[in-house]
C-alpha cells in the first residue's frame, strides 16, 4: 500500500479537487533560525518537503507556508518555512496539521497500492457478499497494515493483498475481503 498519506490522512473535504490529505504536523521548534521539527508521516519520512507549498491548519485557523528548506535529522524532519525567522515564530506554529489537496499526490501504479485517504469511507463486503461496514481509517503495525471497518461493531481487517483484499473498485466505493464476518 502506498503510505506517502501515512496513518493519519483524513478527507477534509468532499470532491477530488477538494480533497485534502494530512502528510504530518509541526511538533516543536529547532534552533533560533526558526527551523521547525516534523513529525511526517511520508514514507520515507523526508519526502513531505517535496510537497511544498504546505497547508497549516489548527482548528479555526489555515495558512500556506513555502518549504525553504528541510532534511531529516533522526526520526524527525526538519524545515525552515518563508516568513518563520526566530525560535518565537516557529513556536507560534506548533500543532499545525501539514495538509496538501489530494490532487498533488502522484498516481499509484502497483497492483494493491493505494493511498489511505482513498480507501477511507469504502464499504467492505466479504466475497461471499457479507456487508461488514465502511473504512473508518488505516493503520501500520510492523507487520502489515491494518483496515478498521464500522459496521454493526468495529472490526480490524489486515491490509494484504490478494490474501484477505481482493479487490478494491474506487468507482463503485467498495472493497471485497476474504474475511470471517464472525471474526
């Protein structure tokens, strides 16, 4: 599965023009120069800096802000954004979720690859025609990823291909599983 969206893509909008997808968040201040650290959730971890210009939404609050600059440094990334020159600015964006309208994304081309944000709202039915719900987001575990379906309950779906998903048809909104619906 392709995982430039990461675990914590979310629809912010409806329609393909309008789609938004969370690629990270500001989580502290590096320096004095006011260098930002980045909790990224691209694979791999820096290529979120190729994504500018970035989107910084708090609740209530959106700005776009250019990418100077930007390397990883440990399991963080770090990047110097225009208009963020002093430890005090970057202060003032901790928190903010770094979003890109989906459109900007580049198009899968794997068998099986897709990006969370979208398999998010996706019915899952079993291939015995057996509906178990809708996608409500996706997560990683060092094993495989992982599909949480709600349904009549909650249910975690591991994400391999041609093992349990067999198909997925974005047109029709809908995901076939080899899944114990009892399971």
């Amino acid at each position: 599965m392709s995982d430039v969206a990461g675990t914590g893509s979310k629809h912010l909008a409806e329609g393909d023009e309008r789609r938004f997808v969370t690629l990270g968040r500001i989580s502290g201040a590096h320096g004095i120069q006011g260098w930002v650290k980045v909790h990224s959730e691209t694979s791999p971890r820096e290529n979120i800096i190729e994504y500018s210009p970035w989107e910084l939404r708090w609740p209530g609050r959106c700005e776009q802000r250019k990418v100077k600059a930007g390397r990883r440094q440990g399991k963080v990334v770090i990047a110097k954004l225009e208009a963020c020159n002093d430890r005090s600015a970057a202060e003032a964006l901790i928190g903010a979720e770094i979003v890109i309208p989906r459109s900007r994304l580049p198009e899968t081309t794997a068998p099986g690859e897709y990006y969370w944000v979208d398999l998010e709202g996706l019915q899952v039915r079993t291939i015995d025609g057996v509906e178990l719900g809708r996608i409500d987001h996706l997560f990683e575990t060092g094993a495989n990823d992982v599909i949480v379906v709600q349904g009549e309950r909650e249910r975690l779906v591991p994400y391999i291909w041609e093992q349990v998903v067999h198909e997925v048809d974005l047109d029709a909104g809908v995901m076939l599983v080899d899944w114990d619906p009892d399971f």
